[in-house]
C-alpha cells in the first residue's frame, strides 16, 4: 500500500514535530533555570516500587517510584521520583539528586540526559527522513 502525501504536507508536519520538541526542550529548560541555585547532593535508593492506571484513563499504565534517601547538614530526608522507567536504578545504587537550599526536603525532578539525547536524535532522524524523502508524482 502507497500513500501519497504532498511534500507540503511532510513540512507541515515535521514543523508541528518540531514545535512539540521545543516546547518540551523550553519546559526542561525553564526548570533548570528556575532550580540553578539548588545543591547537588548523593543520595541512596531505597526502594522502587510502581504504582498503576494514575496517569491513564484505561488503567493499564505503569509509573515507577524510585524512592530515595539523602542527608543535608546531618537531617536525613526522603523523597521519591515518579517515571516512567526504572533503567538505571537499582535499590541500594547511590544516584546524584539537587536539593532546594532554602527547603532540603524540596528536590529537582530528575532531568536524565540519556533522555533528552535520545529525544534529539528521534526528532533529527524523523525530520531527516520526511525532508529527504521525494513526494511521489501524480499523474
């Protein structure tokens, strides 16, 4: 089966892919700019757990709870992150968490770099395929 879609459309679509990514990169990027002042700190996981169908309305989604330790200034706090994967925790692994100085109890949500790459080269891939791929002639 062929589908012929105009080379109009192919651009109009990786430009709409485009503003998706940006948005997303612009979120990213505005929670690292709201959290510089936060302190970097090793923390412990304790615990992964994972919680069911919050996140969907059929139910059948999966969010991993990885759920950590850390000490500040000799108080020891808790806190947990909620993913969608648990690749590259372990119980009992020491993982790099940025705490707020004015409330040590107060994390950053991770930002995974593997992510943010993988997410780049996805976007540079699809965009490179769609923008070289020639638009079938109608006759």
């Amino acid at each position: 089966m062929t589908v012929n879609v105009s080379r109009k459309t192919m651009i109009c679509v990786t430009i709409l892919v485009a503003l998706i990514i940006l948005v997303i990169l612009l979120r990213i990027g505005m929670c690292l700019y709201n959290t510089r002042d936060y302190k970097k700190v090793q923390a412990t996981v304790e615990s992964i757990d994972q919680e069911y169908g919050e996140y969907s309305s059929e139910g059948t989604s999966i969010v991993h709870v990885i759920s950590f330790s850390y000490t500040v200034d000799g108080t020891e706090y808790e806190n947990c992150y909620k993913q969608l994967t648990k690749i590259g925790y372990a119980e009992g692994k020491q993982i790099t968490v940025y705490f707020d100085p004015e409330d040590p109890g107060k994390v950053r949500p991770t930002m995974r770099s593997e992510e943010i790459v993988l997410l780049g080269t996805f976007f540079i891939l699809i965009m490179a395929l769609i923008l070289t791929k020639k638009a079938p002639i109608s006759t």
